[in-house]
C-alpha cells in the first residue's frame, strides 16, 4: 500500500522538512478531532468520505 494525498494549498514557500506523524480519526486527541470536524463542516465532506482523510500533526507546536 502506498501513502498519497494532495497538497490544498501552499502558504509559504520554504526549504525545510518538518517531522510529525500522519493519524487517523481514531486515534485523534479532542482538540484535533473537534478542528478535524469543523474542517468537514466546512467543506461539506460526508461522515462516509472521512475515513480517507488524515491529519499530519508537526511535532514542532509552532508550525501553523
């Protein structure tokens, strides 16, 4: 299996990697699941089309 997914937008343009770990809904803390959810709301995504999404969590905090 290989991991894919689409950038959505780019707000800076920098030369740096940044570590962190993509999770799925399961295994969200509340305050990422609750912004996980509003980010659904918002952009109209189905409880059915959740399970394809993941969130990358930077272990920097200070990454946006």
């Amino acid at each position: 299996m290989q991991v894919t997914g689409k950038v959505r937008g780019v707000l800076k343009k920098l030369n740096k990697t940044y570590g962190g770990s993509i999770i799925k809904e399961s295994d969200m803390v509340v305050s990422t699941l609750n912004k996980f959810k509003l980010f659904c709301e918002n952009h109209s995504i189905s409880k059915s089309e959740q399970d394809k999404f993941r969130v990358f969590v930077p272990y920097n905090i200070q990454m946006p």
